[in-house]
C-alpha cells in the first residue's frame, strides 16, 4: 500500500485488492459499467456474487501471475486494475489486463500510476509480455498505453456491438 498523488493535488491510495474488498468491488464495477461504453459489459452484466469475487480474489492472490490493483480515495474505491497470466505452462510467462477509472476521477494520472505498479509488479514475477485488448476508438485508453510503450499488435474486427453498431478492437502488448 503506497500514497499516489494526484492531479488535482489530493492523495489516493494504491493497493492490492483483499477478499474483504469484494462487495465494494462489485458496487465500483456496476457504477463504472454505467459510466464508459468502451468495457466489454454494461450495467447489470458483470454477473457475479460477493462469494465468487471473494474467491476469484483469493485465487488471484494465490498465483504469482495474477494482480488486482484498486486505487481509493476516501476510503471509496476509484480504480482497478486486474491481470490474468495464461493458467498453463506454455503461457503463464504472458496475461492480459482490463483497468477502469470513476468517471469523476478521470484525468488525474490514476490509470498511469496503475499501470507503473502493474509493469514493476510483472518484472518482479517473470512476467516476460502484457497484453491487452482495446476498442479502436477508444483514443483516450490507446493514448495511455502507447505511453507505456505498449505496441499495436493486430486488429479484430466487429469485435463489440452497441446499439447496433459494429466496433473493432485492437490487441496491444508490451514486451518485458
Ligand atoms: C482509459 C482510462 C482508464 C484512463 O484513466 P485516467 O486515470 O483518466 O488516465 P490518466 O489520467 O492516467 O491519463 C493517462 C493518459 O491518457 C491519455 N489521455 C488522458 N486524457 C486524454 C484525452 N482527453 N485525450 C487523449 N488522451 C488522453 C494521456 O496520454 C494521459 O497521459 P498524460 O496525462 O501523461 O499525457 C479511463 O478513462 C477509463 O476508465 N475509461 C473507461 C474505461 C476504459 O476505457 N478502460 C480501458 C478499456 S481498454
């Protein structure tokens, strides 16, 4: 657990996530899923029980290739992050990653200072490549990763719909 300072001049906290986090967690990701129309649910579909959060949270704790990353201000949670390495020999070495940030909170430098602990994390564990998955119009998200050095790798078509409009994503990756 670390102090980050923000934009705005406040200071949030960075931490890995608890299994005592889980019914939080669950109130954050209904209220994030109403807020953005790039996350691959919207509200009412991240279909979960406090119990399996609390599991799945604890099973991400137990593997040295997994992280979850909350970030909390006023003891509210304002953004996560969470990272799945590959669950079999050939690709446990790589995983892929999902992030979110409050509406209110945007702007503020709390998805890069996520994405700092997630790449010192990965090169303490061995992780050699992240990966992940982006709407291509979702310039904001892009922007953050091609910060990071994070290339663009290729391209799948009418990968999202919404209100009855195809939308492609793009895989990038970053290479340890
Ligand atoms: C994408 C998201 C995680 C960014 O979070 P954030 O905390 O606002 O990001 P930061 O403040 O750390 O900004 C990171 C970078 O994003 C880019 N960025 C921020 N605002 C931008 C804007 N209006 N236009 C273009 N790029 C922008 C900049 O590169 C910025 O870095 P800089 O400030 O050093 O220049 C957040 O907007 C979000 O949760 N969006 C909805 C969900 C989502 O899209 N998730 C990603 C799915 S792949």
């Amino acid at each position: 657990m670390r102090d980050i300072s923000l934009k705005n001049g406040l200071t949030a906290i960075i931490r890995e996530a608890n299994p005592e986090d889980a019914p939080q967690i669950l109130r954050y990701i209904e209220q994030v899923s109403g807020e953005s129309e790039f996350l691959s649910f919207g509200p009412g579909e991240f279909e979960t029980t406090v119990e399996r959060e609390r599991e799945f949270i604890e099973s991400t704790q137990n593997k040295d290739n997994a992280l979850i990353i909350l970030v909390e201000f006023n003891s509210e949670i304002i953004g996560m992050l969470n990272f799945s390495g590959g669950t079999r020999t050939r690709t446990s070495h790589r995983g892929e990653f999902g992030i979110s940030v409050a509406k209110k909170y945007w702007e503020l430098g709390i998805a890069t200072a996520m994405l700092e602990y997630l790449i010192k994390w990965a090169r303490e564990h061995k992780i050699a490549k992240i990966d992940l998955m982006v709407r291509e119009d979702n310039e904001r998200a892009i922007k953050l990763y091609e910060k990071f050095g994070f290339k663009h790798e290729g391209r799948i078509s009418r990968y999202f719909k919404l209100d009855r409009k195809f939308y492609g994503v793009i895989y990038m990756g970053l290479e340890l």
